[in-house]
C-alpha cells in the first residue's frame, strides 16, 4: 500500500521528472541557438532547475578553439590572447586573471562538459564578445544581433469555427500543413514567441503550442476528429495570420442540434448579453493607397471615408467618450482581413465601415446600410473572391453571434440618417460583405450616395454636411449603446 502511494506521488511530479543520482532531473530539451546565418540545436538537461548546455558542442560550432585535459579536468578555451578555464564541479572560471562565479558548478557527465546557461553570457560572451540573449524558462538563445520578431498567438471560439490569430511585427512566411489530427503552422525565420503554448481548448482544440525543438519555428495545433476543414488567410502584409478551423456545417435553423455539436449561440437571440454599454468603436474608412474606390471629378471615395471618419472619431469621442479607432488614418491601403483584425483585437463593441456608393446611373442617388449575410448558396467553402469591391468571402461566420444587434444597430442607422437627411433613403440591406464577416462584433457598413451622382458628390465633399452626418452617425450609435441590443464582447 506504502509503495504504491509513493509511486504515485512520484508520478504527480510530472511524467517527466524522475530521481537521478539525487538529482532532480527533467527530460533532456532540444534548445535552439540562433546565429544570424545559422543555427545549432543542442540537447540541454535540466538538473535541479538548471538548465545545462554542451558547452563543447556550442564552441565547436563557434570554432573556437579548446583544450580538454581529461586527467586535469578542465577545459580551457581560448580566444586571441584570452583565455577562459573552467574545473568539473566548480562554480569558479578563471578569465584571464579574474574569477568569474557562475549560479551552479559546471559538470562533467560522459565526455561532456555541461555548463550553466548563464556561462553565455558571464563567460562567453567576455571571452568572444559574442552576445547572447534567452529568457528565463524559454527553450531557445539568440546569439549576436539576430533578428526575432515577437510571435503573438490567440484562439478564439467564433459559433461554428475556431479561429488561431498569429500577429508579429514582421512579414512572415507561414505554411499549413495537416498531419492527421494536428495542424502544423510553419514559419520561415526565428521568431521569440510571447507564450509557449496557449491555455485555448474547445470542440476542436486540444492544444496549441510554439514549438521550434528542431530549430525550425511552428506552432502544433492538435485538433478534434471535429474538425473537417480548415483555411490559413494571411492579412496585414503578412504580419497577421488566421488558422480557420471548421466542423460539419450547421444550419442556422435546425430545430434539434446534434448533441455533439452545440449551436452556435448566434442563432438564438435569446442569449445575448443586454443591457451593456459601447465602450470601443472601430471605423473603417473604407478603401486606401492605390485603391482609391469609387471617383468622381469632386472627389475620391478614400478621401471621403477618411474624411468622415475622422469627424466621426470626435463626435463619438465626444458624446459618449467612448474609445474610438480607425482602421486606418492615413492614405494607406489595408485589406479586409486587416480591417476586421483591428476590431476584434481591440474587443471593439460596434464596427462601422465607411464607403460611398458608385452607381452608372447619375440620377441615382440612394444610400445603403449593410449588414452581413451569408452567401447561402453554393460554393459555401469554395467561392472565390468576386463582386462589388471584391468584397465576398463568405466562409467566415464570426459575424453571426452578433447578427441581431447588427440588424438593430441598421435599424438605428437608417432612423437617424431618414431624419436628419430628409428626402433621402437608407435602404437596411444583407450582402456577404468580407470585411463585415470576419467581426466578432455588431458590424455595419454604411455606404453614402452615389459618387456618379454630381449633386451627390458635391454633397459628401462639403465639410459642414461631413460634420452633420457624423453627428447623425454618433446619434444612432448613442441609441444603440442605450439599446438591450448592445451587446459588450
Ligand atoms: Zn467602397
């Protein structure tokens, strides 16, 4: 009974852990070093919380020359006139003619000298001038100035898809590859991962995790038997990624979901949270950089968008002190996933996206408040990008936990805009808009007049009436926020 008890506290201190020579040793890790042009992965131990390199291994590589004097013990390495000497079972290296104090004696087991991680930089790096960088607890060193980029990664549970966002500062490469029930996220240079592994599980997650133990980066994703598709978007140049995972489809109005496959709180208006207030607004002046949108001889649909916006942005600001952030605010191109990326990472509670129509008929001059819809047609996988502004995208479905407050938050639109425009329409409109349909928030996307239109286009070019539809815009806002529809994320 005694012995079975300890085995099993002994197997509660990790599978990997076991009892070595007194010593607590831990399972031999696979680090990474980084050089600018190449990289060396060493097996390090970790013995009572340290974590020990080869350190032959490592000047090898380096090319730094050594001495192993077996019957001494010591190994002494050498660099120009300098020379760094170090004794089995010595906390003490002799540089030159100083003494240098590492955290943990150095070791020797097998032929290998086993040095504390801290001699890079206590001894190394004085003796070669070779910098080396790593943080506590991460398995990977960077040496001298390689360059790697923070990696950030999020999961999100989105109704009937789950969504992994890589973000980094940098344009990256990545790759999908699926291994039977794992989805592997390659990427083509060092990057310095914010976390190792991420706490996100669900119906078709079991794990995600960094792994770059062979020295090539990528992230593991153990999936379900749930999961029957899956899509890689890059977005922002390349800085932002989205793994899209996806299930059996559901219909929206299946009246029994299979057990196993709870439905997606969207379709059931019920379950929305009431009665919170809008705290962050995203606009998205619509188009940027060589896309200029829709033109008139008056004025470019871009200029317009980032012109109202910016007018908005204050009288949102101002009315309900609400935190405001535009997508863009300069004259600079962005695409759809990017646009959408800014309001779901900001946890906005409203998205607006700004256009102004184009219509081949000059007497047009109408107004429209959309509101996603999914294309429910054929192709539910497979449509390619097509029509107005390129805009269908139709395999995203974050939009539809919020589809109710959207439609509400039109409704309010489409009131303020009637009233303080009279004579003019704002028709409430569904279209499979992509940068709608990957908002994890109530979104819309206005589109005003018809830039074709002369008398239109004189309109929307006049500061003073940008100022009013603003105002007309933050009213209906402010109607929404105090609405049970607003919904908080
Ligand atoms: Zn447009």
């Amino acid at each position: 009974m005694k012995l079975i008890r300890i085995a099993i506290s002994l197997a509660a201190l990790g599978a990997a852990l076991f009892f070595f020579g007194g010593l607590i040793r831990a399972a031999d890790t696979n680090i990474p070093i980084y050089f600018p042009n190449s990289k060396l992965v060493v097996k390090a131990e970790v013995l009572n919380r340290v974590t020990y390199l080869p350190i032959k291994q490592v000047i090898e590589f380096m090319g730094i020359p050594y001495t192993d004097a077996l019957a001494l013990e010591t190994l002494t390495i050498r660099s120009g006139n300098s020379r760094l000497l170090m004794t089995k079972n010595s906390a003490l290296v002799s540089y030159n003619d100083q003494i240098l104090l590492l955290p943990s004696p150095i070791l020797r087991e097998d032929g290998r000298w086993l040095a504390p991680i801290e001699f890079l930089t206590i001894g190394l790096t004085r003796l070669t001038g070779t910098e080396f960088r790593y943080r506590a607890g991460a398995p990977r060193i960077y040496a001298e100035n390689v360059d790697a980029p923070e990696l950030e990664m999020n999961a999100q549970t989105l109704g009937p898809i789950t969504r992994l966002t890589l973000r980094c500062s940098v344009p990256l490469n990545v790759e999908l590859k699926r291994d039977d029930q794992r989805a592997i996220l390659a990427i083509d240079r060092s990057v310095d991962p914010f976390r190792e592994r991420l706490d996100h599980r669900d119906r078709m997650v079991r794990s995600v995790v960094f792994d770059d133990s062979d020295g090539n980066a990528k992230i593991v994703v153990d999936t379900t038997r749930d999961v029957t598709d899956m899509r890689l978007t890059a977005a922002d140049n390349n800085r932002v990624y989205f793994l899209d995972l996806f299930t059996k489809r559901e219909p929206v109005t299946e009246a029994v979901p299979p057990p196993a496959l709870p439905a997606a709180p969207a379709a059931r208006p019920d379950v929305i949270p009431a009665e919170r207030k809008v705290r962050v607004v995203v606009i998205d002046p619509g188009h940027g950089g060589m896309d200029t949108g829709a033109k008139s001889a008056a004025i470019a649909e871009k200029d317009f968008t980032l012109a109202l916006a910016r007018k908005l942005r204050s009288a949102l600001q101002t009315r309900l002190g609400t935190t405001v952030l535009l997508t863009r605010d300069s004259d600079v191109a962005l695409d759809n996933e990017a646009r959408s990326a800014v309001a779901n990472n900001n946890q906005a509670n409203l998205f607006i996206s700004v256009h102004a129509g184009y219509s081949t008929n000059k007497t047009d001059a109408g107004s429209s408040v959309f509101v996603m819809k999914e294309n429910f047609g054929e192709g539910f996988t497979t449509a390619s990008a097509t029509g107005r502004d390129q805009l269908f995208l139709p395999w995203y479905l974050g939009y539809r936990i919020h589809q109710q407050a959207s439609v509400s938050a039109a409704n309010f639109l489409q009131e303020a805009l009637s009233k303080a425009i009279p004579g003019s329409k704002f028709a409430v409109r569904t279209a499979p808009l992509a940068v709608l349909s990957s908002a994890t928030m109530p979104s819309l996307l206005l589109e005003m007049g018809n830039l074709n239109n002369p008398m239109n286009a004189q309109t929307l070019t006049d500061a003073s009436f940008q100022s009013r539809l603003a105002a007309t815009i933050a009213d209906a806002v402010q109607r929404f926020s105090e609405s049970p529809q607003a919904a908080a994320n």
